[in-house]
C-alpha cells in the first residue's frame, strides 16, 4: 500500500552459538539473522523495517517437556544471571515494540533476548 511497514522474524541465541547436535538448527537460524539483514537493505527504500528476536530457550510446554530436568535445565541457568528463561510474553512484547511506531528507526537488527547470558 506504500506506507511502510514492519516484518520480524523469529531467531535464536543459537544463530550466533555453536550448539553440540544442533548443526541444522544453529545454521538456519544464523539464515534467519541473514535474511533479516538483506531484506532490511533491500525494503528500507519502501520503508519497510525488518529485524528479529533471538531469544534463548522460550518457556513454553515444549521447553517444559525439554527442560523440566534440573539436571539438564541447572547448567544452562547458571549461564543466565538473571537466572530464568525467557517467557512468551517477553517475545511477543519485543514483537509488539519491533511492529509499533515506538521503533521507527530500527532496521536490521537483531533482538537478544537470553537474561544477559551473552554479556558474560
């Protein structure tokens, strides 16, 4: 319609991570942070933002299943200072501020959402 727009796309910590036994999903989700990159240069002439959230392992009933064991979950929290994983809300509030006006100039980036683990 010509009046710009917002696309976000959904990534991970892992695109930027090398995760034993996770060689497909490291590498397409490293393809996700790509394909943000060059469809934030190719549509910003339209006025179109794009950017992603890379969030860390998201609570939901799959992580539950996945993490429910503290034998597995206590390593990976250790690595988080605030010492949680992240909760949906928390995506679909980066989701929400990336789609609204509030983040006009942003284009081209992507959102880490890990508790701080990367800034260890």
């Amino acid at each position: 319609r010509g009046g710009g727009g917002s696309i976000v796309n959904i990534s991970s910590v892992a695109s930027t991570r090398a995760l034993d036994e996770h060689i497909a999903y490291c590498t397409s989700k490293s393809a996700v942070d790509s394909i943000t990159r060059v469809m934030a240069l190719e549509l910003g002439k339209h006025k179109i933002r794009v950017n992603s959230v890379n969030p860390t392992v998201t609570w939901t009933d799959m992580a539950a299943f996945a993490w429910s064991d503290p034998a597995k979950s206590g390593p990976m929290l250790a690595k988080i200072p605030m010492g949680k994983f992240v909760e949906l809300e928390d995506v679909v509030n980066t989701v929400l501020f990336l789609l609204s006006d509030k983040s006009a100039i942003t284009t081209g980036q992507h959102i880490i959402l890990d508790g701080g683990m990367s800034a260890c």
